[in-house]
C-alpha cells in the first residue's frame, strides 16, 4: 500500500479520534470567547488555513474539472484535515492506477 494512503488513513483515524472526544467533551458552540482572542489560537488558526490553502493549490493540480475543485476547496476549509486525509486516501488509492500519466503528481 502507498506510504501516502497510510498516512491519509492515520490522519483520518486521528482526526476523527479527537473530533469525537473533544465533541463529547463539550460542544463546539461553546467555546469560551476568550479563547477566539488569545493570540496563540488566532496564530495556530491562521497557520491551519495557510496549511489548508497550500494543500488546495496541489489538489488544483491534480484536479481537471473546475466543480472538483470547487468542492475540495469547500470540503477542506470546511473539514480541515479530514478532508486533506480523505483526498490523500482517494489520490493515493487504487484509482490512481487509472490515472493518465499526465495528471498523476511528481510525489507519486
């Protein structure tokens, strides 16, 4: 199996992993205000969707149709990391074989 669909199933087992304790734990909605003002979270924040964007410019890449790429850009600013592992999963799986050369990424 590709080193690259290992890591999207880990990161996806992780995230969800956390999603759901921290969902259990207490609701997203409430969040202390204070901590949407510490410079810290702003700053990992801020970092997280440079990370998002970055990631999309490759998905634009290896995407042809412009409503695929609409929707990953969608799916990642709206589900972070688990969207990025779920791409990594589908990019990296066995459809890939399929692929033209033309589109494949230079990682592969």
């Amino acid at each position: 199996m590709n080193p690259f669909r290992i890591l999207g199933i880990v990161v996806l087992v992780v995230m969800l992993g956390v999603l759901t304790w921290a969902s259990l734990q207490q609701a997203l909605w409430a969040v202390p205000a204070e901590v949407s003002r510490n410079r810290w979270f702003l700053a990992t924040l801020a970092d997280a969707y440079c990370g998002f964007i970055i990631f999309f410019a490759w998905v634009v890449s290896r995407e042809q149709s412009m409503n695929s790429r609409v929707g990953w850009f969608a799916a990642i600013l709206l589900l972070g990391n688990v969207a990025t592992a779920i791409y990594l999963i589908l990019a990296f799986g066995p459809v890939q074989r399929r692929r033209s050369a033309k589109s494949k990424s230079t990682l592969q």
